[in-house]
C-alpha cells in the first residue's frame, strides 16, 4: 500500500518509501517480497534508532504482526522463538508468564523490537550485547539461482556471527532463537565518586554497575549494581516509584525546562552543579527483579543521542578529551589543552571548533556502561577481549534547535574515533565514514563476503549502509550495469 512521512523516535530522520507493508504472517511476507522483486527493501522496525539504519524512498515492511513467542524444554533449559516484530516488553512478559526467566542480555528500554535491538547491538551494562546470544536467525530473501523469495535458517559459523548484528543487510529476519536464563534479582545502589578510578575500582564488587558523569560538576554518580541470590527487597515498590517520579519524570522534567523551553546555559550547568546530584538518595540499597532494574524510561520524551565505545585501556584519557570539549564548546576558549588542541588541528577540525565556541551547552548526565565482547562480526564490542565503555551523549532540545549538539557530535565522534579508536553505536547518531569503517572493524571483509551471498544485488542496503559499509561494491555494481 501507498505510505506517507515516516519519523522516528527522535525525530532527526523523516523518510517518505514509496510503499509500506505490515505483512499478517511469513507467507504474506513472502508475497510481499515476490511483488517486489528488484526494488530496494528495508525494515522499520519500532523506529528507535537515530541513524539512518531504516531509511528507505522504496519498500518500507513493519513486521509488528510477527510477533509470537515460542518457549520450551530443551534439555532442561528454555529455548525461545521470537517473531522479529515482538516488542522487547511483549518478550520479558511472555517469558515470565511461561516461566521461562529473562533475557540473557537487557538494555535500557523495552519498547524495541527483538530484531531491531539485537540487529544494531543493543546493550546494558557489565555483559555482552543481546546480539551475542542468539542462536538462531530465520531470514527472507531471495533464492541466488531462482531469484524466489524464501526463508533460510542461519545457525552456526561466521553466518551466524554476520547475522548476529546484521543491520538487516541480509534480508528481512523472520525470527529469531535464542536460550533464557533463569531469572535473577539485582541489588542497586547509588554513590558519588569524585575520580573516574574510583568508580571503576567498584566493578569488581559490582560488576553490573553503569555510571555517570554529571557536567558542570565533573563528579561521578554511580549506579552500583549487582546480581543476588537475595529476595526482592521490601521496599521494592517504593524504590520503584521513586526512581519513575524523580528520575524517569522529575529529573527530565528540569532539563527540557533548562534546554527546550527556557535555553538557559546558566540554568543547565546549575541544575548539574547543585541540583541534580541532590535529588539522588545515596546507599539505599535495594533488590528487586531484574527486568525491572535494569530498564528505564528514556522513551517517555523524545530526545537524540550519540554513543560512542571506547576501550578500557583508553577511557581516562577520553574522559579528559570529552571535558574539554564540552567546556570549549559551552564557551571556555581556554578548555583545550595545547596538545589536544594540536591533535585536534591536524584532523582538520579548526573550523569547526574555532567557529563554534559557546555554540552548544552539554544539558544530561554522560552515561557509562561496560560491554564485553561480542561474538560477531561487527557490532562495536567485536573482536578485542578488552571491555569497551559505551559513552553516550544526549540531547533533549527541540530537533528545530540541535545544530549545536549536531556540530559537538561531528567533532566528538572524528575525534574519538581518530584518537582512541573509539566505535560509534550503529542505532544512534552515527557519522562513520567508509575508511573508518573499514579501519575499526577487521572483520568488515568477511561480512561483506557473506551479504554478498545472501543479498548479492544490494537490495536489502539503503543509501547510508552503501556509503558506509559497501561503498566499493556498490561502485562495481554501478561500473557493471548497462548504461
């Protein structure tokens, strides 16, 4: 069917597909596929993302009809079968009631489709990403010797490690298979650290810990976490809501006051200097599900974020990095250091940063949380052992109003990625370009190669996912074409 304006979540990235399909079932699916044979196909998923991972001006399908959830008994533990389009709150819910535990893995929000979660490496903190632990993968595609569409299983090898964080480039995934675990209880509580080496000295003790740094007042406010044999706390409940009013509400309540409606710097840096510190009780020490623990409440109001992974050996001095540059962007021309400032010229970003001094004030918390590695090819945990932090930058202004932060994005991720070997998030503002792709990612080669097999034409890539990741075969596609 005909389809108008698509936006999503964050409201950065609007795309008009020339149709749109909700496909009832897989047959239907396959339908849809056969009509469209040759155009340019991409999913959408529940629009979460704010790169431009789901644009499309062709084919749009929603797969928010394939939403059913199989559970059972293997060998003793429960193995699960997830439509591609379940929401991950739909998913947390059908396992508690079939008794089947939780998610080996949980990121912060729940309103994300499975598919679209594990397909960009969605993460928390102290484990490997959700994309790590599926099993199974079924995908529709398109037949390489009869050119019809059909559903192919992938389960094993390096096809799976592709289509573990696929982006969708493999096709359009039917289903994935995945084992629970049996469900556990975190205990949580939070704590103020001055130094950025106290706060990572407290991992061993609380190895599921995310942690923040407040700008303005440059101190750490850390979420200790841990898993426990305990039982849920008492006052449970309480804390609950507590952390829904004055977290999940209150606290962002003051900052689209400070950032979208008032656009006060000075409000901003004194609602993190004095404010927003205070509004969080220290040393209540809670235990309660995990499923309701790890998760927050980010989608209540609409914002955008960046997010970029840095490895553990390296996290202190992009601390320092990002500092600065918040400083220098909020106004202070003495923020950088001489030697950043010189690293930072010789990457060709003196016209950014001279010319835009005082063009934006950082308003939120910076989170920071500890992946592992991944087995995968190229979600941004792949490859080294060494843990990488995921640090993340969001703003809640108006998408009328975020030149600023979008300029302090370009030169935190350049920077970062030039310096530290740093990894942006594939879901969230991602300006990579194809050389950095391809130096941060060693594996990128292979992936191509199994793509290739799956989707040899290219039609399953948008415009951002050609540039970015298959430039070159995208090039030899155009050079082989009939003019």
């Amino acid at each position: 069917m005909s389809s108008g304006v698509i936006t999503n979540f964050g409201g950065n990235q609007s795309f008009r597909p020339r149709n749109f399909y909700a496909p009832r079932d897989e047959n239907e699916l396959l339908d849809v596929l056969q009509s469209c044979r040759g155009r340019r196909i991409r999913v959408v998923g529940r629009l979460h993302a704010w790169s431009a991972v789901a644009v499309t001006d062709d084919v749009a399908i929603d797969l928010q009809n394939l939403n059913v959830v199989g559970v059972e008994q293997r060998a003793g533990r429960h193995w699960v079968t997830a439509g591609a389009g379940c929401q991950i709150k739909r998913l947390l819910a059908e396992l508690t009631r079939h008794g089947a535990g939780t998610l080996p893995s949980l990121g912060l929000i729940t309103e994300q489709s499975i598919t679209g979660a594990f397909s960009t490496a969605t993460h928390g903190s102290g484990m490997p990403s959700m994309s790590n632990y599926i099993e199974e993968v079924r995908i529709a595609s398109y037949d390489s010797v009869s050119g019809e569409p059909m559903i192919q299983t992938i389960n094993s090898g390096d096809e799976l490690r592709a289509a573990r964080c696929s982006l969708g480039v493999l096709g359009v995934i039917v289903s994935v298979g995945f084992w629970a675990r049996p469900q556990f209880n975190v205990e949580e509580h939070f704590r103020e650290h001055a130094e950025l080496e106290s706060v990572l000295a407290a991992e061993a003790e609380y190895p599921r810990q995310q942690f923040y740094l407040l700008p303005w007042r440059w101190r750490y406010l850390a979420q200790h976490r841990r898993e426990t044999t305990n039982p849920r706390s008492g006052w449970a409940a309480l804390y609950r809501l507590y952390c829904f009013l004055q977290l999940d509400i209150g606290l962002h309540l003051l900052v689209l006051l400070s950032a979208r409606w008032l656009r006060s710097q000075r409000l901003m840096r004194f609602l993190f200097h004095r404010i927003a510190a205070a509004m969080v009780i220290r040393n209540w020490r809670v235990t309660d599900d995990a499923n309701k623990m790890l998760v927050m409440r980010h989608e209540l109001f609409q914002h955008v974020e960046i997010e970029m992974f840095v490895s553990q050996s390296l996290l202190q001095p992009a601390v320092d990095l990002i500092v600065q540059l918040l400083k220098h962007f909020d106004g202070d021309r003495k923020a950088l250091s001489s030697s950043v400032r010189t690293a930072l010229y010789k990457l060709g970003l003196k016209p950014l940063l001279d010319s835009n001094v005082g063009a934006y004030t950082h308003h939120y918390p910076i989170c920071f949380r500890r992946v592992l590695r991944d087995d995968t090819l190229i979600s941004m945990t792949s490859g080294s052992d060494e843990p990488r932090y995921a640090v993340s930058f969001i703003s809640y202004a108006l998408p009328s109003d975020r030149s600023g932060f979008n300029v302090f994005a370009e030169v935190l991720s350049r920077a970062m990625i030039e310096l530290f070997g740093a990894r942006p998030h594939w879901g969230k503002v991602c300006p990579l370009s194809p050389a950095e792709a391809e130096r941060l990612y060693p594996q990128l080669p292979k992936f191509r190669a199994i793509c290739g097999r799956y989707d040899h034409a290219g039609i399953f890539q948008n415009d951002w996912l050609r540039q970015t990741l298959f430039a070159e075969q995208t090039a030899a596609r155009a050079a082989d074409s009939p003019r």
